[in-house]
C-alpha cells in the first residue's frame, strides 16, 4: 500500500476509487465501506484509494480537543491495508488548505489531480472553505467532471448507527464489551513506555506507563488487557488501570499496565495494549493497603479474561 503526503499521486493510481473522511477506528460502519468498494474494485478493475487528513479537521478547530483518537495513524493505515486498499493520500490539514474553495476541491483535486472515478462520501460529508461544499454539489458536478458518487447507508447494530462518535461515547461509558464489537476487533492504544513515579513497584505491582498522547480518554479505571510487543507475535497477559491515580494525587491522565509473570525491563519499548474486558471504575483509597487489597482482587478477574 503506498502512502502519499499530498495529491500528487503517479498514474497507476489516478482513476480509482476514491473514498474519502477520517476512518477514526475503522470501525463496521467503515468496513462495510470497504467490502462494497472491492465490489467496484472488482467489477471495474479499478485502485482503492483513502483521502483522509492530518490532523483531523475536527481537531484542527478547535484546539481544546486533545484527547479524541480512537486509533491512531499507523493502526488506521494498517488497518486499511487489510482492507485491501491500495494508496492513502494523508493530506496536511492546515490554514491554506482549511480556506480552499469547495469549487477548486471539486476540479482541481478530485477531477484534475485524482482523476476519480467513483467517489464514496457519507451523506454528511462537507468541504471547502467554511464547511460550504456539499454531497449535493459533489452529485451536481458529476457529469462535468465524469465521476461518479457512491452513498452507502450508514449500518445499524441494535438500531444505532455505527459511527466514530457512537464509539468514542461507548468507551467513556465504560461499555468496552458494545465498543469492541462496533469495532469489530478490540480497542487498543500503542505508546511507549516511559519512566514513572514507581508507585506500582512500591507497593508490589510494577506497571509499564504509556502516555496516551491523542487517543479519546475510555471510562477511567481497571481493565483486562493483553499486550503486544512491537515484531513479536507473542501476547502477554495483563491489568491495566487507565486514569489519574487519585490516592496518589496524580493530575496527568496515564495508562499503566502491569504484566503477569514478567520480568525484564520494557522503557523505551513501544507496546500494543488491547483492552478486553472493563473490571471497574477508578476510585480513591484511603491508604495504600486498601489499594493492594483491591489490586489482588482486580487481578483474579483480569487473570480470567
């Protein structure tokens, strides 16, 4: 799958399918998308190829948003590679392109530098400066520019619409079992790991830190997870709390995850954690003797998932 920084893609990949939007997550309503372009991939031989933008425009905004992710860039463009498509144009999202005209986007880029053939848009989908294009105006300018434009409905599971957002609300409810299976896999969240306080080790449970840098801030509390070491197949079994410490004062939100029958050192290493099963919400022990307490609790519950 080549990855392109900008519209200047080589001629193999002008005339293809182009789908375009953020695919935070990828989620089922996203797979759907793809299953039905490889339908068109098939049936007109022709390329797949994603239009998305860095940062996301949402974030780009408003820049209060700092914790949004559901996935971040290289579990998404993995993802889609699975997906079976075949170039991603990861355009910057900045002023001078926040300000181009709707009409330009439409003749100059989807048409003169794409060459697109079927274009996949959601029903929603806006572009331009001030959000002023529209689908209506993509649909009016098929015949001038000799495209075509594929709305698929939205899916539905438990007559929810399957979107971004329905599972970044999931995930802050704490409802990882309903998140995980919008997602069609389960959530995790990729980082380094950092040097902490040793909080955990102090009192026998060390963890590995990871910041959480972009990724959307999940019910804050004690999950089963597994953990994945980046070029090793190997999962290890593991608890991690996601959250600010309140018996230790923390203010910085902070995922620690402590793994089952290891030793060995991990700072520095870059880890996969996939997050199972919720165990319980975060809370404020009185001294660190009721925390271990919970701990060993909390760990007899994740040792099962």
């Amino acid at each position: 799958m080549k990855i392109y920084k900008n519209f200047n893609i080589s001629k193999k990949h002008k005339q293809s399918i182009i789908l375009i939007g953020n695919f935070d997550g990828v989620h089922l309503g996203h797979q759907k998308l793809f299953k039905l372009a490889k339908n068109y991939k098939k049936k007109f031989k022709l390329n797949i190829g994603v239009v998305t933008f860095e940062p996301m425009p949402k974030m780009y905004f408003d820049k209060k948003i700092k914790n949004f992710r559901i996935s971040n860039i290289s579990q998404k463009n993995k993802i889609l590679n699975s997906l079976g498509v075949d170039f991603i144009v990861s355009k910057k999202f900045d002023e001078s392109f926040s300000k181009i005209k709707s009409g330009y986007f439409i003749k100059d880029i989807l048409s003169k530098k794409l060459e697109a053939k079927y274009i996949f848009v959601s029903n929603n989908f806006r572009f331009g400066n001030k959000r002023e294009g529209d689908v209506k105006q993509l649909v009016k300018n098929e015949k001038i520019y000799d495209y075509k434009i594929v709305k698929p409905q939205p899916l539905v599971l438990g007559k929810k619409i399957i979107s971004s957002t329905y599972i970044r609300s999931l995930l802050e409810k704490g409802d990882l079992k309903k998140a995980n299976k919008a997602l069609n896999r389960n959530w995790l969240i990729e980082g380094t790991v950092q040097k902490g306080r040793q909080q955990g080790k102090k009192i026998g449970f060390p963890t590995c830190n990871i910041d959480i840098k972009d990724y959307i801030i999940a019910m804050p509390g004690v999950y089963a997870v597994k953990v994945h070491q980046k070029n090793s197949k190997k999962s290890l079994k593991a608890i991690a709390n996601l959250g600010y410490r309140p018996t230790f004062d923390q203010k910085k939100i902070l995922l620690e995850v402590h793994i089952f029958n290891f030793s060995g050192n991990l700072y520095d290493k870059y880890l996969s954690v996939e997050f199972k099963k919720f165990i319980r919400k975060e809370k404020k022990f009185n001294n660190v003797n009721q925390l271990r307490k919970q701990i060993q609790s909390d760990l007899k519950i994740a040792k099962k998932n």
